[in-house]
C-alpha cells in the first residue's frame, strides 16, 4: 500500500519545559518545578506526528550549526524523515521554545525564533519537486510569510492541497487564503482572523462562515476537548473529541493538523479525517512534552 506523502514547510525548534503547579504571573516566581528539554517547534512536530502516522514525510526548514541543530537533524532521521531540506545556518542559532505547563496541562511558551526566521523563499524553491508531488502540504506562521506564500504558491499552482495552521496567529490576507484548502485555527487564533469569539457550537460556526468569505475553502476551528467544527462545500458540522486526561496540551494543535493531513492523504472523507485528528491531538495531551508525546498510528487506531 502507498504511504501518503506529506510535505512540511516550518519551523524546528529545542523545547525547554518546566512543569509546575501553576503559570507565573508576571513578576512571580513558582517553585517546584520539573524541567526537560526536547525536540519541537511546530513544523518539525508536524513532521514527526505525520511520519510517526504512517506518511512518508519531507521536512523543509532551517536550523543553527549548533548541537542543538545536530540534535534536531538526528530526531528527524530517527523518525525516517527526508532531512534533505533542511539547512544548517551558520548566522543564526537554533530556535529555541521556552515552555511552561502547569497542573491541568495548560501552557504558555515563548520562542526565540533563531534559524527559523531566515527561512527564505530560495530554500522552498529547493524543495519543488518534493512540493509538487505531495499529497497534502503543511505549514504553520513560525517563518517568514514571504516563505509562506511561496510554498503556498508552489503547492496551489500544483493542484496540491494546503493545510495552513494559522499559528502564531496574524492577520492573512485574502489572496493567500484563496489558496488554502484547509485552514486550521484554534479559538484564539480564530477571533484574531474574524473577530468571532468561539465559546460553542453557534460561535465556531459563525467564524467558519466567516473565513469561508474571507475566501478559504474549508475552515476547521479546533475547540480543545470539545473537538472541532468544520464548514466547508459539502457541509459542516462538529467532530467530537475523544475524552481524555490532559497532561501537556504542548503540540496538540500540530498533532491534530498532522492527523488531518495523513487522513486526507489517506482518502478518508473529510468528517472521519477531522475524527481521527482529533484523536491524534486527544492522545498528545495525555503526554509531557511537545514531540516525546506524539502518538504511533496504532495507538490512535486503538483510540478510533
């Protein structure tokens, strides 16, 4: 059988993780504390989500000449990723995530971008051929949007499928999003693009209206332990999350993309793709750390 084949375009990042009783507010200290460090960033965590999945996966990025770099390069080997697009930058560290989780698994992280911001539109061009044959192409906002649109406009004009997490969330403008066939926020992410607070099912799917003006062909709003509501040509409606114990919610989102585009890579008609990343992103909860915590393919065919 074919393995789907899903392309990448995004950031790699080194997770440093503290586990605590609480998030520090500002100007607080919070003792007792775990720390780890792992392998993130959200492109990278796509790309090991969908390889780990079953997909044969190509990942385009850039990381520092640094151990850091070594250790991002070597993960993404052990996972079977083609690493052939990846650049080793000699004028810029790797990027590194400094992430706080606290007792219910809820985060906050902020990241020093480092290698990922000097991701150029030359280096997508480099990866064309993998582009163009893809079955499902992934990216997220953690690059420069000049290298975003680039492999948007790459992929589209190729007939290849974009799935697009609007992450970290920024305005996008209408000429991009006419070329995105799935386009993933959150609720934060998704109020920031609408202006549509989502609290239930009526609000997600007043902003799912909304993007679909705005020009995207179908709009899937993660709402966390409540699933997801997609709306697109041929319906809408919301895909209920399995129930789950939530440890670290860290790499949840790319957990879910990444299981939405093996499904879709896979064949699977749209409501049982978004079912089956919900169950990718449901199982990643239930585990510390961003990549360490990404499900195998039988695991959520267990979860199914």
């Amino acid at each position: 059988m074919k393995k789907p084949r899903v392309v990448v375009v995004g950031s790699s990042n080194t997770d440093m993780v503290v586990t605590g009783p609480r998030i520090p507010a500002p100007g607080e200290t919070v003792l007792g504390g775990v720390f780890a460090v792992a392998a993130g960033g959200k492109g990278a965590n796509q790309a090991v989500a969908a390889a780990r999945l079953g997909a044969e996966v190509v990942f385009v990025a850039r990381v520092g000449a640094d151990r850091f770099g070594d250790e991002a390069l070597e993960q993404c080997r052990v996972e079977g990723i083609d690493v052939s697009f990846i650049v080793r930058d000699t004028q810029a560290p790797t990027g590194i995530a400094l992430i706080m989780v606290d007792a219910h698994g809820e985060n906050a992280i902020a990241v020093a971008s480092g290698a990922n911001m000097r991701l150029s539109p030359e280096d997508v061009d480099r990866a064309y051929d993998a582009i163009a044959t893809a079955d499902v192409l992934m990216l997220q906002l953690e690059a420069p949007m000049e290298s975003v649109r680039r492999a948007v406009l790459l992929a589209s004009d190729a007939g290849v499928p974009i799935i697009l997490n609007p992450a970290p969330a920024q305005p996008l403008d209408a000429d991009l999003l006419h070329r995105i066939a799935y386009l993933t926020p959150n609720e934060s992410e998704t109020a920031l693009l609408t202006g549509f607070r989502v609290t239930d099912d009526t609000t997600a799917a007043r902003a799912a209206g909304a993007l679909r003006k705005m020009g995207v062909q179908t709009a899937i709003v993660t709402m966390g332990a409540a699933g997801a509501w997609w709306t697109g040509d041929t319906g809408s409606g919301r895909i209920a999350a399995p129930q789950v114990q939530a440890v670290d919610t860290t790499a949840a989102g790319d957990a879910f993309n990444a299981g939405l585009a093996v499904g879709i890579a896979d064949g699977m008609p749209l409501p049982e793709a978004i079912r089956f990343a919900n169950c990718v992103g449901a199982l990643t909860a239930t585990r510390p750390g961003a990549q360490p915590s990404l499900p195998t393919r039988p695991e959520v065919e267990k979860l199914r």
